[in-house]
C-alpha cells in the first residue's frame, strides 16, 4: 500500500510517523497524545545546538517556550514527568552515564525525510519487537 501525502511539514509528518509506530506498540508501552507531542517538539529541536543535550536544561526551555506559543502550559516537572513515563515505557533510552536519547528509528526517519522529503516505511512483523 502506498500513501503519498503533499508537502508535510516536519511536525505533521512526526505525527504521521508516530500514529503508526504508536499502533503497533503493545498496549502498555503506547504513547498517550501529549507524550507524542513531547517526542516531537524536542525531535526538532536544532541537531547543530541540541543534539548532545537533547533533553537537558535548555532544551527543556525551548520546549515549554514552543507549547506557550501554541496556548499549551507545561512545566520543566511536568515534562520530567512525560520523559520518565516515555523511559518507564521503553520508547526513550538512557545510557549508562544517564543521558538520555531518542531511539535511532525516530532520529534515522527524521534525517532521511529532512533530506529526501519523503519517507518509505515498510512493516514487517517478527516477534513484535522494533528495530533499527
């Protein structure tokens, strides 16, 4: 099946991507609407300034400033909050020196439509486990 979508911006097509990751999640592990948003925002965050420090204390800012400019209110605990709900879930990794990351599909899917401004996602089911 082929679905070809006009011109996506990179939030809708975060969005896109993440529905259907999401579905195929088993039930406990998928991501609740503001989780998702969350992924996104710091998904885009500048890789040339934020890519070691993704989630750190500036990059927090910047995405409690970018939820402010669409009305929505989110605190530097609530989102600590939704980053150890998003650990606790398994979908962000956090290294033995506890810094934590986004998972290598979500960042290797962005890059490639970032620089082909489409994506091919072909699903193949084995043993209900994502891989990179």
């Amino acid at each position: 099946m082929t679905i070809k979508y006009p011109e996506l911006s990179e939030k809708d097509f975060l969005y896109k991507y993440l529905d259907i990751i999401n579905i195929l999640l088993p039930q406990e592990q998928q991501l609740i609407p503001s989780e998702i948003e969350l992924v996104i925002e710091f998904a885009i965050l500048p890789e040339e300034k934020f890519y070691y420090q993704r989630f750190g204390a500036l990059a927090k800012s910047k995405v409690i400033e970018a939820f402010k400019e669409k009305g929505k209110v989110f605190t530097k605990v609530s989102i600590n909050n939704k980053l150890y709900s998003l650990l606790d879930k398994k979908f962000l990794i956090r290294d033995e020196d506890s810094i934590i990351y986004l998972p290598k599909h979500l960042l290797n899917t962005l890059s490639t439509f970032r620089k082909e401004k489409k994506f091919n996602i072909n699903l193949i089911f084995s043993n209900g486990i994502i891989e990179d």
